[in-house]
C-alpha cells in the first residue's frame, strides 16, 4: 500500500530537474521565435530608413538644395 510519502517522492514537482528541463527547453523556443520575429522586424525597419533616406535625397535634388 502507499502512503503519502510514497506519493509525495514519486510526484513531479518544479523542483524535479526533468521537469525544469523540459521548461527550460519550451522557453528555449519561445525565446527563439521572439527573437526571430524581431530580427524581421529590424531588417523592415532598415528597408524603410533607406526608402526614406532615398526619398529624402530626391527631394532635396528637386528642390536644388546640394547640401546635403
């Protein structure tokens, strides 16, 4: 028969290093996705600083103004 010392050494708790292994490797992931989507979001951002840098160049083309 069991007992409830039994039950409590053979339960998985946050304290069993399997289980906080297997958080840690789902955090992995996470992590790993978070930082993929920033990583596109950053090279949108530069395409659009040039966009803008380009637009800007154009602009002071038209206007006359060389010193830029």
């Amino acid at each position: 028969m069991l007992t409830s010392e039994d039950i409590s050494r053979v339960k998985r708790g946050p304290a069993d290093l399997e289980e906080r292994i297997d958080q840690l490797k789902k955090q992995k992931e996470i992590l790993k996705s978070a930082c993929k989507n920033a990583g596109l979001r950053i090279k949108g951002f530069e395409k659009e600083i040039d966009r803008l840098a380009e637009e800007n160049d154009n602009l002071r083309t038209m206007l006359g103004n060389k010193d830029a």
